[in-house]
C-alpha cells in the first residue's frame, strides 16, 4: 500500500498514512480540524521476489543464457589492443598542397 503525506493548512503539521490507491483523500486534520492538502513527496517501493538483486543465485538456465552473452575473448587476447592494432595503418593522413 502507498504511503501519502499530509499537510495541516491551519496548524501546519505533517504526517504520513498508508491509504489504498483506491481511498479517498484525507480532507481534515485530527488534531485540530484544519483542512488538509496533499503532498507531493518522493516515492519509494520495495521489489519483492528473487532475481531482483545481484546476490540473488541465477538458476542454471539464467547461467547459461548469461554465458552465451559473454563475448568470447581468446586467451592473451587484450580488447584494448586488438581494437588498437585495428586502428593503426587504416588512417589516411591529409596532405597540404
């Protein structure tokens, strides 16, 4: 259920409740029967079930589909230098005339 806050116009106090989407708005305070207004306030939420978080344990087929995604890089092979071997010598340099 979310969780809404509410301003007192008249004495200007705070505070949060947990309502239903479904459930009207609040319209008076009562501590001192001052109208009410809405706040527009951050929200927050919490995921609930497993595969929401890194420590969570894939299951074997998530593994595997995680490791078909790996891009294969052969032993001794750098990405760094392969990508820079291919830069070099496929530059033309302009001349000046």
């Amino acid at each position: 259920m979310p969780v809404y806050e509410y301003k007192c116009s008249k004495c200007s106090s705070t505070f949060e409740i947990m309502q239903k989407i479904s459930d009207s708005p609040l319209s008076v305070c009562g501590s001192c029967g001052g109208e009410l207004k809405k706040l527009i306030t951050g929200t927050s939420f919490v995921l609930k079930g497993s595969g929401w978080y890194v420590s969570d344990y894939p299951s074997s087929e998530r593994k595997k589909a995680l490791d078909a995604e790996k891009p294969s890089v052969a032993p001794g092979e750098n990405k760094a230098g392969t990508a820079a071997e291919k830069k070099t010598g496929t530059k033309k340099e302009a001349v000046n005339a």
